[in-house]
C-alpha cells in the first residue's frame, strides 16, 4: 500500500522531539508546504530533518482563513482537499475535525509511529516506548487514554496474527 502524506508542522516538531522524525521515511512520499516549512524556520528546524526525502510544495489558496487554524495548517488541508489518496498529518484538534468534515484522513504523530510498526521499523515494545514519549517528552498534549488506546490497538493487531 502506497502512503502519500502532506504535514503541518505538529508531527514534525512532535517526533523530532522524541527522535524519531526518521519514521517519516515509512511514507511513500511527503509532502511539506513552504508555509508550514517556514514555520519551522521560524522555531529552528529539526535536528535531522533535512536527512528526510520530502518534497516542499507551494499552496496558493490555502484554506479560507479559520481562526482555530494557523497558516501551515490551512496550507496542509488545502493540498489533502486537493488530492485524493492524500493522508493529512496534524496533531491539531481543529485541522483534525475540520479534515475528517472534508473526508481527508488524518493521521497524528502516533499514526507514525503505528506506521512505523506495521512496515516493520519498530517492535512492539518500540512503538509502545514511542507513544509514550509524545506524552511525556514531546511538547504534544495528548492523554494517557490516547497513547494506551494506540497501544492496545497495536497489541490487538499482534495478538490477531
């Protein structure tokens, strides 16, 4: 199965805070619009990412304005709007409702990380180390519902095989 993705600057920050921006490179292809690229100029790119086989692309009408969502993220919805079988990488709350209100999938950083164990880049007890990193390490707010329900789903799927 073939991944394409477009990113907002969340996931990219998230997993590069928890080292592991490498398990973008379990996607196809990735795409990053200049403005949610320049987003991270502005609060110093990643350590390592210029190590990742991405693709910078230019948005020119972004989504309208909406005040819950900032400029990367109207730039990311607006590429995923436009492309089908484009998956939209946010951890965002509003980019995530407003993406499944246009029937764009949505995927976080612990959907990466989940990536990442089903192609076979990590173990188990990886993915599972991972996602409890986002919460503890990452500047990501995310519960431990969350990360214990990502866990469960890929132990489930272990103990199905």
């Amino acid at each position: 199965m073939t991944t394409a993705a477009v990113a907002d600057t969340g996931p990219l920050i998230h997993l590069a805070e928890i080292d592991a921006l490498d398990l973008l490179t379990t996607l196809d292809r990735l795409l990053v619009p200049e403005t949610v690229y320049a987003e991270l100029q502005a609060g110093g790119l990643p350590d390592r990412l210029s190590e990742l086989d991405f693709e910078r692309i230019t948005v020119d009408e972004p989504i309208d304005q909406t005040p819950e969502l900032d400029a990367g993220e109207r730039a990311a919805l607006a590429v995923a709007d436009n492309q089908e079988d484009l998956v939209l990488l946010t951890d965002d709350l509003a980019a995530r409702e407003f993406a499944q209100q246009s029937d764009i999938e949505v995927h976080g950083s612990i959907g990466i990380i989940a990536l990442g164990y089903h192609r076979g880049m990590l173990t188990l007890d990886e993915a599972a180390t991972h996602m409890r990193a986002l919460q503890a390490e990452a500047s990501l707010f995310i519960t431990d519902a969350v990360v214990e329900q990502g866990i469960e789903l890929l132990e489930s799927e272990d103990d199905a095989v």
